[in-house]
C-alpha cells in the first residue's frame, strides 16, 4: 500500500474571530471563525476555554454562501452549512505555526558620478539592464538601453562638466527608452542627489535639467558629486473580479535592474564612479494566492468555480461564488496561521500504520490589527489545549 506523506490541506479567509464561549456554529456568521467543543457543537473561548471530557476540536466558519441556491436542501445542510475542520485531537497537533506579513521590495539601483569624472570634450555612458519574470514575459528576453551625455556643452575655459547634469542627462535617456520604460522609473522623491561642498540636495531628473538646479562651471572647486537612483516598476496587466479566471498569471517576483558606467566601445568602464544595485524581493501571501486557495477548497467541498464559459459571470452570481471572490482582497497582503494535526489509523488492514495529516490555513488581511490579535489569541488557546495533554507543541514564526 503506498503511503501519502503529504498533508491534505484546507484553507480559510477569515473576517473576524468568534472569542466568546457558547455560541452554536449555526449562528457564526459569514467569514467568522470559531474554536468548537466537538461534543456541545458551540464555540469555546479563545481567552480560556477548554474541552468537555473527550471532545475533539473543530475549527468553524460561517460560510459565504448565504443561501442553498443550487440544491435547496437545507435538511443537508446545503452551501450555507457552516465551514469545518476535521476533528482535532489535541494529542495529535504536530505543529502551529505562523508566516509574518512581508510586503514587496523594489528592485534599486544608484550611479555615482565625481567631479573629475566628466572632462570636457568627452562622452560618459550608461547602460541599465533590466531582467527576470516580468522582462522575460513581455519580451521573451531580458533588456538593456544605453544612456550618454551628449547633449551637454562645456562653456568657454571650463576644464570638467558638471556631473549633475551629467547623470540627469544619462538618466533621462535611459528612462525615455521604449523598451526599458515600463520596467523602471526615477526613484521615488527624486532620482538626483547633488552634493554641493558636502551639502546633499535631492532632485528630480526633470529639475536637474530645467534650471532650478544651478549647474557649476567649476565642479572640482565646488566638490560637486552627483548620484543617479532608479527603481524597478513594472504592472503586469490585471482583470477584476467580474472576468476573473484562476488560470490568470500573477505576478509575485519584482523586475531586477543593474546600472553600470561602459566606455565607447560598450565594454564596462570602472576607472570612474560607483555603481551600485539592491535586488528587490518578492512579497509573502497576496491576496491573488488566498483566492485561488480559498477557492481549491471550495472546490473540494463540491462548490466548483465556474469559468471559462460566456456566461460565467452570471453562473457564479447563481452559485453564490461571487460572495467568495468578494471576500477576498487581490490587492492586499495576508498574514497566514497554520495548525497540523494527524489522525492515526490504528486498526489498518494492510499492516501499515497510517497517520493521515491535515493543515488548516488561516488567512487575515495584514492591515487588520485587531484580526491579527483575535487570531493570536485562537492560536495561544489551540497550543494551550495540545500542551493540557502533554503535547509540547509550540507556535513558531516563519518568514
């Protein structure tokens, strides 16, 4: 016989906890959830509750479907049956654990630029390269573009250019680029940092170059060094609820940029200015993930996601699946409870003991503080009932 080691899992997206003691799991309204006495069928408090002799735990939730639309049966129980667990045996729980909120980082990137490092008469390039997911999605490659400072003319006498505009001028070119543009923009508040005699001052390419900054005809003698900031910024297209589709792609991995100074021949020119780059990183649990876990399980529990037909729309209008997706928000950003538990097989015909496991997923909005101590508090109380038993399993954090 061979043994599955995987865990079956279940997912849930929670509105609000039900913390009181006593409330039966037919008055859970929809999205709350609640720890229930297997024996009394009504919730346990989340503060100090505790199970009657023999009992096991239930995790319920009040369902989304506010109606048996499709099927009628309520005798059954029907869609608008409550959510629930498996039963847990205290005993049995092998881990509780939690994945913090953690928001996308954008990908950075810096050019510095010194005062000896534009003479006059002489061309400074740059090149940015833009790569991963996104790049390669829209064109089948990653992308890079060259930026120089042509455009700038010495006046009469003056030995070195003014590496402001240098690095403006650079900057421009690189983000006026049809291929690169929808991939980076200037950095947020300013993409130009001029140090004037060690005087630091931030300001837009568009500033640099219209004036409002006042360019030097001696940057040597002025200590002038300027610096250049990007930033990655890519959209990827997205359809609201009404089209969704869980075949839709998501993006979850920000776009890597690199800028690096080149000589004329294109080849990397280190000999003047820093280059720097931080790389971006991906956030943890969007809400486009919750979705399409919270609808898997609908799924398993025989309420399938229409999609794919002309009228799709409407059919999950019919079939109350649109009270899910609404539930769920794509934009935000989900904090995730875990509790595992196993139910051993002690009388197995085959000879093999078999221990079936089963996670629960709980997701909260991460914007929702008061959920997210109504959620701490649930899970405290599931560790303290595993550890009344002698189960020593403790909450872990994970990134």
């Amino acid at each position: 016989m061979a043994y599955f080691n995987h865990a079956f899992y279940k997912s849930f997206v929670v509105s609000e906890v039900n913390e009181a003691a006593g409330t039966a799991t037919s008055a859970l309204s929809a999205g709350h959830l609640g720890l229930v006495d297997g024996n009394s069928w009504s919730t346990i408090a989340t503060a100090n509750g505790t199970l009657s002799n023999n009992a096991l735990l239930y995790l319920v939730q009040g369902s989304y479907h506010t109606a048996d639309s499709i099927g009628n049966n309520p005798g059954h129980g029907g869609y608008s049956e409550s959510i629930k667990s498996k039963g847990i045996n205290p005993k049995f729980i092998s881990s509780l654990w939690k994945a913090d909120c953690i928001d996308a980082v954008k990908a950075t990137a810096s050019l510095e630029l010194g005062s000896k490092c534009a003479p006059c008469g002489q061309t400074q390039f740059a090149r940015v390269d833009v790569k991963g997911s996104p790049a390669l999605r829209f064109l089948n490659h990653n992308a890079y573009a060259l930026g120089d400072s042509a455009n700038i003319c010495c006046a009469d006498g003056q030995e070195y250019l003014d590496p402001v505009l240098v690095i403006a001028e650079i900057g421009k070119m690189l983000l006026a680029d049809p291929i690169v543009a929808p991939f980076i923009q200037e950095a947020t508040g300013g993409g130009i940092v001029a140090t004037v005699g060690g005087s630091a001052t931030t300001y837009t390419i568009e500033q640099a170059l219209d004036g409002t900054y006042t360019p030097s005809t001696d940057p040597v003698g002025d200590q002038v060094v300027a610096k250049l900031s990007i930033e990655g910024a890519y959209v990827d297209t997205k359809f609201g609820n009404c089209s969704f589709d869980t075949r839709d792609f998501y993006g979850k991995e920000p776009v890597q940029i690199q800028l690096s100074f080149i000589d004329d021949t294109g080849n990397p020119c280190n000999d003047c200015g820093v280059a720097l780059k931080t790389p971006g990183s991906m956030q943890q649990t969007s809400g486009e993930t919750v979705l399409r876990k919270v609808l898997l399980t609908e799924s398993y529990m025989q309420s399938p996601f229409n999609q794919g037909n002309v009228d799709s729309s409407r059919i999950r209008e019919i079939e109350g699946s649109d009270k899910v997706l609404a539930a769920v928000d794509r934009d935000a950003l989900y904090k995730a409870y875990y509790i595992q538990h196993s139910i051993p097989r002690y009388n197995n015909p085959s000879g093999v003991f078999d221990n079936d496991q089963y996670v629960y997923e709980i997701f909260v909005k991460c914007s929702d503080s008061d959920l997210i101590t109504e959620m701490d508090a649930l899970m405290t109380r599931v560790e303290a009932l595993a550890n009344g038993v002698g189960n020593p399993v403790k909450i872990e954090a994970v990134d």
